[in-house]
C-alpha cells in the first residue's frame, strides 16, 4: 500500500515537473505524441522506482525522503531553469543529428519524431539532475540544522549518524 500511494506522489510529481516543457513545445508545434511518449518513460520508472528495496532505504530516512520531495517540488516552480533546460535539449538533439545525419531515417515524420523524443529524454535527465543538486542541498541544510538545534523530538537519532 505504501508503494502504490508514493508510486502515485511520484507520478504526480513527474506530470507537474513536464507540464511547463510541454505546454511551450506545444505552443511551438512538437509533435505532442512523442513527447507523451518520453514522458510515459519517466512515468514509468517513477511509478517502479517506490517498489525497489534502494527506494525503501531512502523512505526510511525521513530527512532524505523530505529533501526529495521539497526538492522536486522546488525544481517544478522553476521555469526559467525549465526553458534554458529544453533550449540546452533542443541544441543537444540538433547538434547530434547533424553530426550523424546517417543514424537518423531519411523520413522526416520518423525523424522528426526522434527528434523530439530523445530531445524530451534528455530535457527529463537534465530537469532530474537539477531536482538532485536541490534536493542534496536541502538535505544538507537540514542535517546542518538539526546537528545544530538537535531537533531530537523531530528526528531520530540513527538518522542523524547517517
């Protein structure tokens, strides 16, 4: 039950870290089928991800678990760091598919729609790293903070040696 209520916090949080990117590819005529289709594979592993036993060892660590979630959250609210990421995919994309114009299908349609795959692929990889480096600087204000104020009533001893 408890991986089936954080595989759903996940998959929410997922959906409003790729709203922004979406909307303003689509205002911008990318093909929203393969964006959809890059974001299910995200969808994907988040809804996995609560069920490994390495995810179950960070949701016993409240402090890490908390700067996961306040750092995903964070990461979704900051849109100028979203488009300046889908910029940064889109000249990814772009700059491989002309320096291997072979590997792409002749077909503009298929290679258009790779295109914008692989270009959501890597704007989701650059969108989670940023999460990461959030989410690693919360948790180290909090360990700071609660080695500081010993919070002991909020946090458990254990969590503080870790």
């Amino acid at each position: 039950m408890k991986s089936i209520k954080h595989s759903c916090l996940w998959s929410f949080i997922c959906i409003i870290n790729s709203i922004f990117g979406f909307l303003v590819a689509s205002s911008y005529n990318f093909s929203q089928l393969s964006m959809m289709l890059a974001i299910a594979c995200f969808l994907i592993f988040f809804i996995l991800f609560p069920r490994t036993h390495r995810y179950q060892s960070i949701s016993n660590n409240s402090i890490l678990f908390r700067s996961l979630i306040i750092g995903y959250f964070i990461n979704s609210i900051i849109i100028p760091a979203h488009f300046i990421i889908g910029c940064f995919s889109v000249q990814i994309v772009s700059s491989g598919s002309k320096i291997l114009p072979d590997l792409i299908t002749p077909a503009i349609a298929v290679a258009n729609f790779a295109q914008i795959f692989f270009t959501t692929i890597i704007m989701g990889l650059l969108l989670n790293i940023m999460a990461l480096i959030i989410s690693a600087v919360i948790y180290f204000i909090q360990k700071f903070a609660a080695k500081i104020f010993v919070f002991s009533n909020i946090y458990s001893s254990n969590q503080l040696n870790q």
